[in-house]
C-alpha cells in the first residue's frame, strides 16, 4: 500500500457492511447509512473520511455528512488520493475545460461545474458572461466552500462569483441556507448570449442558479423548427424557448407560466432583442393546468408546443401524482396541436424515469385519439454530462413528437 493510502486510513473512516461495496465498485458516489457497517474516529459534517470494506480494504475518499441518509459522498475512487485545495482547483480545472470549447462569439453561458458528474458532489456553478453562480448543496462542498470559491474566481474573464446555495435539499445535510456575493460584485444587468440571442439572468432572484442552462440544445432545435409556425411554450420561465422560436421565424408565440417575475423578466427579454418583434409574443401569467383548459375550450390550435414543467417528482415516492400532471399537461397540448404539428415535452423529475415519462406521452396520445411519432429523444445539453457511475446525473429527459 502506498503511505499516503495508509496515512488516510488512520484518520477518521466508514466501514462499510460486508457485501455493501459493490455501489462503490460500479464508481457509485453515493454512500447510504444503509450501507454503513461503522463509523471510526469521530469525523464531522464535511470531514473527509476514508470508505473501507468489511474486510479492510480502502475504496475511496468521501465527505462525512452525519445528517443525510446520504451519510458520505465520494471525492475520488482512489483511496491514496488525498483532497486538499489542489485537489478542488484540480476538478475544477477539468470541469471547466470541458466547457472551453462552448464559448464563443455567439455564446457566453454554460454549467462549469454538474456536481457529482464532474467529481464534485453536491456543487454546481453555472457561468453567465462573467459572472459564476455556485450552488453548494452537500456537507463536502461545503467545507470546501472557500477552495471552490477561490478556483471559481480564479477563471480567465471571472469577474464576480455569486452564491445561491438556498436549494432545499440543502436541509437534509443539515446546512443552512446561504446567498450574497461570494467573491467580486456582480454588474448591475447581467446578461447572457446564447445563440446570439440576448438574455437577462437574475442571479439573486431568479430561479435555480438564474437560468436553465441544461435546455440550450433544446431551444436549439426549437428555433430549427419554427419558420412560420404559431407556437405555444408552456411553462415558459424567462421565454427561453419563446425567443428561440420567433428568432427561427415563428408566426407568433404564446407563453404561459405562473410566476410574475419570469413573465415580467421574458417581456423585457424579448425587448432586448432588438430583431425580434414583441407584436409576435404573448405572455400569460397563470396556471398551466387552468390556462390550457380556456385556451382549449376556447378552441385555439397550435404547429409547435413546448411543455417543459418544474420538477414534479423530486423523487421516486412523488411519481404517481407526478404522472397524472405529466398526462394531464401532455393530453391539452396534443388537443390543441395541429396535425403535422409538433411538441416538445419534457421531464426534469428525478423520480420519474425517461421509460416512464414515455409511457405517459403515450396514454396522453391515446387519450387524445392522436397518432403521435418520435422523432428524436432529447436530454440536457453537454454542459451536464453524466458520470456513467451516476445514472441518476440523468434528470432531464424530453421527446420531441410529431403529430400525424
Ligand atoms: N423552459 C424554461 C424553464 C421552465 S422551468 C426555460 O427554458 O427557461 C418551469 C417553469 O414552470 C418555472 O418558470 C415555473 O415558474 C413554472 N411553473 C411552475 N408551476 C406552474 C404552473 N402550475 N403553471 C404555470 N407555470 C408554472
């Protein structure tokens, strides 16, 4: 054994029951307290903690989180690596190199950091222009809070690191919630370019980290879709897909989410734009279940939807009311779609699987008498890899239909 795997395996460690290895084997970065056999030493919430088999051996290195059933998250699956500073600044580096590549003239925004998937469990850094938002939401992400927040800093054109780190799931680690400038003073406006087009973020207020950055390809695909076509976008946010579309040369757009600051911060979106005609978009502020249901009765049709809901299920044990709402928002749209129509569906739920969510677009369809075609599978865009160890990384989940 090297001396620095034995040098960790003398501080604070996780043994783990027999046969209880094999998640981490498969570079599975969750350890439950299912798994957990004992706990030596007395590690803290954050202390770093060796993760050994029943039988002795070391496995890894993770982050003790005493609150969470989530009881340690793995920082790397070599046992002799020891995590420090550098080893923060480190994956960092790696993250945001694999992002180099996607900025450009055209684009300024993109997930730096997609928390476990890049090595980093439970910290998200999304970059807008020169602006980065973090968002820590584990126990080791938070003790390394000032290593993350210096590598952040530290990227070529950062000038300000803003923190969000008010998710709810930071509860169950027992963290409580913390927001404000981190490092630098965030501008006055900031904005975004993706795709040319221009977007507000709110970093302070808006919602997740300011902007949903994993539908980028998405609105991509939207926008080769939209030439002449009268689109509805529900759940719209801040016009995402609503800009995409009338900037690929939809007819008109509706847009329909219930949150009067989205709705407000899209109007002023659109106005941005200085290419783009706001006499083409509507805006409704109300509830998606309710407006489609005038809008239906009211016997408006439409040649492109997008119907991209909040989380519903969160996880496994939300899936059956998820379902319903998944159907119930799935069947308006397919109602209200043309023949020769299509609609782009969604489902960030991690409790629903892409399996699932198919099955349900499918009982929408048939509800709807309509025959309804795939014609492409769409997931986040490549600013939110997945580590194949990690399936769950996989959140997003779309499909893309055309109406016969
Ligand atoms: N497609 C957007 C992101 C959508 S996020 C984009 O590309 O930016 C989901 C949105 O659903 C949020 O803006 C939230 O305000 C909205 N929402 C949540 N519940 C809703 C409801 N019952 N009716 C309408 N909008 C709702």
């Amino acid at each position: 054994m090297s001396r620095s795997a034995d040098r960790a395996r003398r501080g604070p460690a996780v043994r783990l029951k027999p046969a209880r290895d094999r998640s981490v084997a498969h570079r599975h970065p969750w350890i439950f307290a299912g798994a957990i056999d004992d706990v030596v030493g007395d590690p803290q919430s954050g202390d770093t903690v060796s993760i050994v088999a029943a039988g002795g051996e070391a496995l890894a290195v993770a982050a003790y989180s005493p609150a969470s059933q989530i009881r340690a998250r793995v920082w790397t699956f070599d046992p002799g690596e020891t995590v420090d500073d550098a080893f923060i600044a480190d994956r960092i580096g790696r993250a945001a190199a694999l992002r180099a590549p996607m900025f450009d003239s055209k684009h300024d925004a993109a997930r730096l950091v997609h928390g476990e998937s890049d090595g980093l469990p439970g910290v998200v850094a999304d970059r807008y222009a020169n602006v980065v938002v973090l968002q820590l939401t584990s126990a080791g992400g938070e003790r390394r809070r000032e290593a993350i927040v210096g590598a952040l800093a530290a990227l070529p054109g950062v000038t300000a690191v803003y923190e969000r780190s008010d998710a709810e799931v930071r509860t169950l680690e027992g963290l409580p919630p913390r927001t404000g400038a981190a490092s630098g003073v965030l501008p006055p406006d900031p904005a975004i370019v993706e795709d040319g087009i221009a977007y507000g973020v709110d970093p302070i207020a808006g919602q997740k980290t300011g902007f949903y950055l994993d539908q980028r390809d998405n609105r991509r695909i939207v926008r080769s879709l939209a030439r002449g076509r009268r689109v509805l976008n529900v759940f719209c946010y801040t016009g995402g897909f609503t800009l995409a579309a009338l900037a690929g040369g939809a007819a008109r757009a509706m847009s329909i989410d219930s949150s009067a600051d989205a709705i407000a911060q899209a109007r002023a979106n659109v106005a941005r734009n200085a290419s783009l005609d706001p006499a083409t978009s509507e805006w409704i502020e109300a509830d998606a279940f309710v407006d489609l249901r005038r809008l239906r009765n009211a016997g408006a049709s439409f040649d492109l939807i997008v119907v991209d809901p909040p989380k519903f299920a969160p996880t496994a044990a939300h899936a059956e009311r998820a379902a319903r709402a998944y159907k119930d928002v799935n069947l308006l749209a397919l109602k209200m779609l043309e023949p020769g129509g299509m609609l782009a569906t969604f489902s960030c739920s991690g409790g629903v699987s892409a399996e699932l969510f198919q099955k349900i677009v499918a009982g929408a369809a048939v509800d709807a008498k309509a025959d309804v075609q795939i014609v492409r599978k769409l997931g986040a865009s490549a600013d939110h890899p997945v580590a194949l160890g990690f399936p769950e990384g996989e959140y997003l989940k779309g499909l893309l239909l055309r109406r016969a």
